[in-house]
C-alpha cells in the first residue's frame, strides 16, 4: 500500500482527504490465492472510505476538486458526509484472469478516505 500525493489545492479544500494506492496488495492477494480468473470485491470497511479504480494522475484531482466545490461547498456542514453519499457506490469489483488484475495500463485501484483519522482499512473477497 502506498500514499498518493494529493494536489495542495484539493488538500486545502479537503484536508481530510487522504489517499491509498492497493492495487500491489489486490494483486498480491490475486496471485496467491490460485484461482485463475473470478472478480476482486473490493470494500472499504469506514464509511467515510471509498474504493476506486483509477488512473493515478493530477488531472483526475483536480478535475474532482472543481466539481465538489460545486456541488458541496466548503465550509458546508457534514460535507465529507455528503461528499461521501454522491461518489457511491463505495467498492469496487475488479476481474481478473490468469492470476492477474484486469485493469488499464495507468489504472490503480485506490482507497478516497474522507475520516480525518486517514483509516484505510479494506477487505477483499475473490469469487472464481
């Protein structure tokens, strides 16, 4: 699992914000697992969590910055609940085949946590 460095704008606009790369441990898992193709559930186990496939790049954060501000203005109470409720749903399923993630070339499966406790805490379940 590693951090994201997330765009100082968006931190200040969300300075809950923080943000997890786990698709080297999704893809660990896969791998040992010995099933050979099936679908990756994966669950963020804090409410305040969202689970995301996604590629990792400055754009997409920015691009996510000028639509929250829109939608859910700073300073609005309960914001990163309401933040939260609008990028629902709150996992994702990821296939795989041959013992390997099925995802894009920059895509990464990432964890949004919006709890000012950073919690990243997730669970995977592999049917196949």
């Amino acid at each position: 699992m590693t951090s994201v460095e997330v765009p100082y704008s968006i931190a200040a606009a969300l300075p809950t914000l923080s943000v997890m790369d786990i698709t080297n441990d999704v893809s660990q898992s896969v791998a040992r697992s010995g099933r050979r193709s099936g679908i990756a559930y994966v669950h963020p186990l804090h409410a305040l969590s969202i689970v995301r496939v996604q590629e990792r790049e400055t754009g997409f954060f920015e691009d996510l910055e000028v639509l929250l501000e829109r939608i859910v203005p700073s300073g609005h109470r309960n914001r990163e609940r309401m933040i939260a409720s609008l990028l629902s749903p709150r996992n994702e399923h990821v296939p795989f085949a041959d013992g390997g993630l099925c995802l894009g070339r920059f895509q990464r499966i990432m964890v949004f946590s919006l709890d000012a406790e950073h919690r990243c805490e997730w669970t995977l379940t592999l049917l196949g």
